[in-house]
C-alpha cells in the first residue's frame, strides 16, 4: 500500500511540474510575442575575402522590400520571411535571423563570394562564387578576378549551380570554367601566372598569362585529373625545358595532345 500510495504521490507531482513548465513556456512565449525590438544587429560572414557586402547594403534591400525591424513588436516581425527576403539578394548566400531577450533581432548574413568573372558571348558579365553560383557583378565594389571569356552563349542565370551540371550539356562548359579556375587557384605559380580562361569555339580551353609568357593550349579538358594531367607536363617543362632553352623562345605551349608537350616557337627566333 505504501509503495502504491508513493507511485501515485509521484504521478502527481510529476503531473504538477509538467504543468507549471508548460504555464512557464506559454507566459515566456507570450511575452516574447510581445515585446517590442528596439534595433537590429548585422553581421556580415566573409571569409578571408574581399568585402562584397556591406551592413548599408542588407539594410537597404529590406526597406526596398518593405521590412521594417525596430519599433515593432516581436510577433509583428516574421523572422522566417526576414529570411527569405535576404535570400532573395544574389549576394547572399545564407541568413540566419532570431530575436534575443534584449529586444534585439540579430541578422546573421552570410556573403556571396565570386570567384570568377564570365564575359559572356554577347558581352553580358556575371560572375560564380566559391561555391559554383552564379551572381550579378555588384558595381559598387571592385574585385579583381580571373576572366573566362570566348564562345560562352549561355546567359546569366543567377542562382543557378553550374557544379550539378550534367556533363552531356552545352551548358557543362561553365562548370568546367569553374573547375579549371579552381585548380589554378590552389597553386601559388599558376594562381599569379594566368589571369584568363579561353573557350574557343570547338570547345576547347586556352590559358592567357598576365604579361608575356606562352599562350597555353588545354585542348578539351575532361575532368580534374585530366588537367591535373596537363598542368604537371607543364610544370615539367617550365621546370626543365625553359632552363634549357629559355622562357622567351616560344609563343605556344600546346597540351591538348596525350602525354606530349608541343611548343611553337615565336617567328623571331
């Protein structure tokens, strides 16, 4: 009787505290619904990137769509499609957006960072981030990027994921641009030496060096271990053929063709 009597004692007690926390959460809900958000925090996430966007600029695309933060009452602020609307900016690439107990709403933005300037073929620019998205080139900050330029008649088509691409698609050369300007981004030399891509109209890709140097000619490019492929006989070659017999002397490294390197010499020499 007395273990019986203990389990029932029990029962209502956890059924009391079960219920003064469900009161508790309801009042706190309530009166977070009701409280009023004096300001808005932004913070901006780059990476070790050049600034892109700027608090002036997120501030301002949520007055030219309507959202209004401070002043208002937390249940008249939808965090949600706060969100969305910062989704909408082709600059950003995520929002996060919360209120706090101060009566702060926090928007964490993160930046969308190019990484590849596209000249399309009817002289339209945009460019592709980090990630393999497209974005608008935004005026009001100057990058300097790599540029893909030649035959590429494919319009701009912001947002779009040029990594998921099928490779069996016209449009599969931009995530090729993408992939080769990325490969020369994570090599210090390559990096510095060329600031081109060039498609040519057969499909195939050149490199164009800052200054002087040798046109360098891809051929088509398969995947990342083919350039990998390609870009090492020319390292090969910058590293013993260029000793042997000087940078100066050609105008055309051609790698287009399996495991050979054919260098064109300039007319005057």
């Amino acid at each position: 009787m007395k273990r019986a009597a203990r389990v029932v004692l029990l029962s209502v007690l956890f059924a009391f505290l079960a219920g003064t926390a469900i009161v508790m959460l309801g009042y706190s809900a309530g009166k977070q619904r009701e409280m009023t958000c004096v300001r808005s925090e932004i913070s901006i996430s780059r990476g070790n990137f050049d600034v892109y966007l700027q608090n002036r600029d997120v501030e301002r695309w949520l007055k030219d769509h309507g959202i209004v933060i401070a002043g208002k009452k937390s249940r008249e602020v939808s965090t949600s499609n706060v969100e969305h609307v910062l989704l909408q900016n082709p600059y950003v690439a995520s929002a996060q957006v919360y209120m706090t107990q101060d009566g702060t709403c926090h928007l964490r933005v993160e930046q969308r960072n190019p990484v590849l300037k596209v000249a399309c073929t009817d002289g339209r620019m945009y460019q592709i981030d980090r990630n393999g998205v497209e974005m608008p080139v935004n005026t009001d900050y100057a990058v300097r990027l790599r540029v893909a330029s030649g035959y590429i008649p494919f319009a701009p088509e912001y947002g779009l994921d040029v990594t998921g691409i099928a490779d069996t698609l016209p449009r599969a050369v931009l995530k090729r641009l993408f992939e080769i300007n990325a490969f020369l981004a994570a090599d210090p030399l390559w990096d510095v030496l060329f600031e081109q891509i060039y498609v040519t109209y057969a499909g195939e890709y050149e490199l164009v060096p800052k200054v002087g140097g040798q046109l360098v000619k891809l051929g088509k490019v398969k995947d990342r271990n083919d350039l990998a492929d390609k870009m090492k006989r020319l390292e090969l070659f910058y590293k013993k053929g260029v000793n042997a017999c000087g940078w100066e002397k050609y105008s055309v490294l051609n790698l287009k063709y399996r495991n050979q390197l054919v260098a064109t010499k300039r007319v005057d020499f």
